[in-house]
C-alpha cells in the first residue's frame, strides 16, 4: 500500500487522493510506461522518416542518372513509384533492354543499337521527304535518301531478327518499335514537339550528308561527329564507331520515347453512349424491333403527302380518322399485343406487296400515297373492332349471332355454305389468291381490297374482306362479303351496340355458325400445306393473349364503347364498308347476297 | 471498387440466382442492366469509380425473377454463369444474360454496402 501510494505521488498527482483505489494506480502505473514508450517511439519513428525521405533522394538521384528507379527504393503500399525522369535529354526513356544487359552479348547489342540508330537516320529523312516549298530535284533526292534509308533499315531489321533467333531471344522488339515509329511519323511529324530539335539536327545532318555539302556546312550543322560517320556508307560496315556506349547523344536518339505514339492510339472500341437495356426481351429481338420502329415508319412519313390527299384518292376519308383514333384508344387500355414483331414482318411486306399493285390498273399514282395508304391500313386490322371479339369471345360470336336473330334465320344458314359454293369461279380463284396472300401479310389484301374498290367507280359487287380477329397477326377468323352498298346503315350500329343482351342471347348458335362457316377455309387448307406452322403459332399466341384479356375484361369493354362513339362520325358509305360484320342484318334487308366463311381459327375462339 | 492498375482486382461479391420467368417465348430476368466496354463510362450513374466499364444494373422491376433473387439497383455485375462481365461490350453481356436456353443465370455481383459490410466486420475482429 505505501508503495503504491509514494508511486502515485511521485506522478502529476491528479489521482493523489484516489489513495488506496488501486485499479486506478495500476493504470497509472501503466500509462506512464506507455507514455514513455511512444515518445521514444514517435522519435524512432520521426528518425525513419528522415532516413527513408533520405533514401528516396538518393534513389530519385540514381534514377535521373541512370534512368531507372533503384528497386530498394521505398514505397508504402498502393504508393506509386515517382516519374523519373532522365536529366539530359528528359525527353527520351533509354531502352533498358538494348543498354542495360550489356554483358550478354556484344554482337546482338550493336547491331540493335545500329538499328535504333537507323531508325532514327529514317524517320528523319522521311520527314524531310514531306517537307513542303521544295524544288523538284531536291525532293527528287530525298526522297532517293529516303528510300535508300529504308533499305538500310530492313537490312538491319533482317539482321537483328537473324541474330534473335540465333540467340533465342523470343520477342523481335526491334521490328514492333519501327512500325510503331513509322506509325507515328507518317501521320504527324510535328506532334512529338519534345523530340523536334534534336531530330532536326540529325536530319538535317542526313540531308546535309544527301546532297554532297561543303565542308563548313557539314560543320556548322552536324551536331556530332559520330551521327556523320554513320551516315554516308552504311553502317554495317563500321561497327565499332556505332557502338553506342560511350556516346551519349547517339543514346538518347536511340529509342524516343513510345509515349506519343501510345497516347495517339485510339481506343479499339469507342465509347458510344451509355446506355441501358431490359433483359426481359430476348436479345435479338429486341434490337430488331428497335431498328423497325426507328426505320419503318418515321423514314416512310416525311417523305409522303399529308393524309387527306392519300385518302381521297382512295375514297377512304373517313374511314382513316376512326382507325387512327381506335389505334390510340386501343394502344392505352388493352394489355400489351403480344404479336408486336409480326406486325413488323408486315411492314416489311408492304413494299413487297407495291409491284403486285402496280400490276393492277392503278398505275398512274405516285409511289408516295400508295405507300402511305397501307401503311395506314395496317394497323387497321390489328385494332380493327372485331379484335374486342376475339379478346372476349362472347361479343363476337354474340354480335353475328344477334345478327342472326334479327335478320332472318334462314338467310343465315343457307347463304353462307350454298352461296359460296354457287359463286363464279373466277371470283373464287381471285379470293383464293387473297386468303394466300392473307396468310402472310392480311394489310396486303385490305390494301388490295380498297385499291379495288377504288377502281370500280360503279361497283355492282362489293368484295369485302375483313380481317378478323387479331387480324393482322393471324387469319384467325376472316369474313369475305359480297354486297350492295348501301348508304342507310348508321341506325345499326347504334342498334347493335345497344342490346348488349341480345348477344347473350345468341351464343347458343355459335356451333351452327362456325360448323357452316369452317367449311371453305378447310379447304382451303388443303389447298395450302404451309398454313400448318402459323395455325399452331396462331393457337399458341392467342391462348397467352387469351389468358391476358381474361385478366382484364373491363379494358375490352371499354374498347367496345370506345368504338360506338367513333363509329355514327362516319357518314359516307365507304366507310361503312368496312365494318360488314356488323351490318349483317342490314344488308340481308337489303337482300343483298352475304357470303361469310370464317376460318380456321374461328375454333379457338369458341374454345374460351 | 477502386484498384491499382495492374493488379488482381479484388472485390466482395455476391453470388445471386435468378431463375427466369417463362412467359411465352419470353425469359424475364426482371431487371436492366447498363455499361460495358463500348460505352461511355463516365455517363454511369451508378459506378464510384467513373472510368468503370462494367456491367451495372440499372433497374429491377419490382416483384420480378431478378429482385427476388436479390439484385438492387447499382450492383456491379461481375461475373454470369462463371463468365466475365468486367470486359464485356453491353451487347455480349446483354446476350449472357438473355440465353435462350438457360432457365437459370447465377450471378457474381458487387456493390458498395457489401464492401462496407465486410469492412465493418473486420475492423470489429
């Protein structure tokens, strides 16, 4: 205890009165051992750090004379070694490899110095070559030297390469150096400004040595003695003088430093903008439809015509507007379409589809409205009404059905198979033609439909065509009518869109409607092997876009009504011809003959 | 992720296994990625370093294959299926990525909370 306490005495006495609180003293104890210790540390410490800033001198000093860095030189971890640079001539990195290995071998080392020596001879003279405001002869001799300095080069090249093989030394560094050289010289002689003075000396020497020179111009211009005894005859002949090593200006030439020509390198990728890209598409898809929505249709636009004078010319005024607007209508509520790049495998189809027009009577149009009519037509079938049907398959069935019901029911199931069948044959082959084209590109065909129906300035027939379903994807149902135009049919509509009950009513007739109208296309299929692979593409498709629309009927619905505000905008007949499906009732009033016939795919839909 | 020209670039990673949602013909992954060696870097939001020609995700949408995993937006993408990504053009990662045939991509990613996490962890031992 005494000890203890004299111990805290003997200390600043801070704790004096703590006395017998003998944690505390130990502490102290401690700490003033501590204490001491770090002082004498932190003097150990400060004297190390004058040693190793010491040490860092003499190595930076090393280095500027010998051009390397000292490897014992002292570096903390993640510290990067200093630049060094060479006191004379800062300008040029010596090439360890050909100077500092001197023992190796004598013979191997000349030749490259000579090499490196020639390099320089040149480039020196080829940039004299290059030199602007020259008189012919001049030139005409330089570019003599200039060449004869290149043969010199590949000599020593040969040489070196020769002498690395015998010596199995792996890489011909020499070869690699020169193109890079070449590379830089060519292209820009002035860029490496550091290098300028010194080169011009030695070219000038060389093109003083070129063109016999008098004594005294040799000598108010050589820079050295040793550069004009290599020049004029070739220097394989005088080895000894071209040894490198007790010259140091020769040196310095040797090997001008690589970092210009490294730093002018381009990149081998440039850098494009950044950006980023969803993975949730499949990889190539992805860029084609990007490339299809930025080349196809705003390329096709600023070249054409305004709108109005493309429908005009076709009589399809009105119809334009009401697509356009279903198209927004439609893009904003229903689940995104699935089929968005066959739809471009359409677009790419319509130019295709031109020639086949221009072959028709329709010749004296431009190119331009043609090309803007089907572009617009295309999308029609995509979001033309009757896709709501196929999205909610009780509307379509129910909206033929209520059709039906208020035509006569007799009409219904004897026009469709009897008419057809009675039909001319040309009309059927012309049709058949359709339903072929159709398979691929249906816009093609309404496109022809309406090129057609142009033409005809007093139609008796009316050939409709209408793309059903998801149209423009698949044929999954397609209705072809032959009628009379008739101008009163706006009441029907609104009629048809009224009744929703009356569709309910109807679904029981669905299996009747489609057993007639499934007939023809069957045989059509016959007649079209290739239909087998899209049909299972078409099952597949709708079924997901099935799934979709179920999981959202209300969109559908919406659209419906969407399309009844559009639709009594449209008074002209032609219009209105568009739409038969649902002027059914009208038209057999009308006693005008209704062909249908629906297509294959007409099935799935029952199916959901 | 800063590192010294010339060495091993060390990084703590980790290992997250999307497995892709099937939808049609479709494989979702659920997230966007950003970079690679073709671009410009410095337009990265994402990296520290702004030389960093990596692969970053940019975006992961909620609920996807890819944030249940455990991807956040800003990590690192280093490594695919055990191949690089670190020296990739954006259109070799996005092809890596997106491969047809394989339901299951397992990933090697960074990002900065991981490295600070395991910093911390050490400086308490």
């Amino acid at each position: 205890m005494e000890a203890k306490e004299e111990i805290s005495d003997t200390d600043s006495g801070i704790i004096l009165h703590s006395g017998l609180d003998s944690p505390i003293i130990v502490t102290k104890d401690v700490s003033t051992h501590t204490r001491a210790v770090k002082l004498k540390r932190q003097s150990l410490q400060d004297r190390l750090e004058l040693c190793i800033l010491e040490l860092k001198k003499l190595c930076i000093r090393e280095a500027e004379l010998t051009g390397h860095l000292c490897s014992d030189y002292p570096l903390l971890p993640g510290e990067k070694p200093p630049q060094i640079r060479k006191r004379i001539g800062a300008a040029f990195k010596l090439d360890e490899q050909s100077i500092l290995p001197r023992d190796e071998d004598s013979e191997l080392c000349s030749v490259e110095a000579k090499l490196a020596l020639q390099q320089q001879i040149y480039t020196a003279a080829h940039r004299l070559c290059h030199e602007e405001h020259l008189s012919k002869a001049v030139k005409k001799s330089r570019v003599q030297q200039c060449k004869h300095e290149e043969q010199k080069l590949k000599e020593l090249q040969d040489s070196v390469f020769q002498l690395r093989l015998e010596y199995g030394r792996s890489s011909p560094r020499p070869c690699i150096i020169t193109q890079k050289h070449h590379g830089t010289s060519d292209n820009s002689s002035l860029s490496d400004s550091a290098v300028l003075d010194e080169e011009e000396l030695t070219s000038q020497s060389s093109q003083a040595s070129s063109e016999p020179p008098s004594i005294t111009e040799l000598h108010s211009v050589a820079p050295g003695p040793s550069l004009l005894s290599l020049n004029p005859s070739g220097p394989l002949l005088h080895p000894p003088e071209l040894r490198p090593s007790p010259h140091q200006p020769p040196l310095e030439h040797l090997h001008p430093c690589h970092s210009p020509s490294l730093e002018y390198d381009p990149a081998p990728i440039q850098n494009s903008p950044w950006k980023e890209s969803s993975l949730d598409q499949p990889y190539q898809k992805q860029k084609k439809s990007h490339s299809s929505s930025t080349s196809s249709s705003p390329a096709s636009c600023p070249t054409l015509p305004p709108l109005e004078t493309c429908l005009e010319e076709v009589d399809l005024k009105l119809q334009i507007p009401k697509h356009t607007a279903l198209r927004h209508t439609q893009s904003s509520s229903t689940p995104s379409t699935p089929e968005m790049h066959l739809r471009r495998v359409l677009s790419l189809r319509v130019p295709s589809s031109d020639p086949a027009n221009n072959a028709e009577r329709d010749r004296g149009r431009s190119r331009g409205p043609r090309r803007r009519l089907t572009d617009v037509i295309l999308k029609t079938p995509e979001y033309s009404p009757i896709t709501l049907a196929v999205g909610n398959p009780v509307h379509h069935s129910s909206s033929e059905d209520s059709n039906s019901e208020h035509s006569s029911a007799p009409s219904y199931t004897s026009s469709p198979c009897q008419e057809l069948l009675a039909e001319p044959e040309q009309l059927r082959q012309a049709q058949h033609r359709y339903h072929y084209s159709n398979h691929i590109s249906p816009s093609y065909v309404t496109h022809r439909y309406y090129k057609n129906s142009s033409a005809q300035l007093s139609p008796k027939l009316y050939r409709g065509y209408i793309d059903e379903g998801r149209g423009h994807d698949m044929d999954l149902s397609r209705m072809y009518i032959r009628h009379q135009p008739s101008p009163c049919i706006n009441g029907h509509y609104e009629y048809w869109y009224e009744e929703p009950p009356l569709y309910q009513q109807g679904g029981r007739l669905i299996p009747h409607h489609l057993k007639l109208s499934r007939a023809p296309s069957l045989k059509e299929y016959a007649q079209h092997p290739g239909r087998a692979l899209p049909r299972q593409v078409v099952s597949d498709e709708l079924k997901s876009w099935h799934q979709r629309c179920q999981l959202r009927p209300r969109s559908l619905d919406r659209q419906g009504a969407v399309r009844i505000r559009n639709l009594p905008l449209h008074e002209s007949p032609l219009s209105h011809r568009h739409d038969f499906y649902d002027q059914v009732p009208q038209r057999t009033a009308d006693r005008t003959p209704v062909k249908w016939y629906e297509e294959e795919d007409q099935e799935i839909v029952s199916q959901v | 992720m800063s590192y010294i020209p010339g060495q091993p670039v060390t990084a703590v990673v980790q290992r997250i296994e999307i497995h892709k949602l099937r939808d049609g013909n479709n494989l979702i992954l659920g997230f966007s990625i950003g970079g690679g060696i073709d671009q410009d870097p410095s337009q990265n939001p994402f990296s520290e370093d702004k030389t960093d020609k990596g692969i970053y995700v940019t975006r992961v949408t909620k609920g996807g294959p890819a944030e249940v995993a455990g991807l956040m937006m800003g990590d690192k993408i280093m490594q695919v299926n055990g191949w690089d990504m670190t020296m990739v053009t954006h259109d070799q990662a996005r092809k890596r990525l997106t491969k047809k045939n394989e339901d299951v991509v397992r990933l090697l990613v960074t990002r900065k909370s991981l490295e600070e996490a395991v910093r911390q962890s050490m400086m308490q031992h």
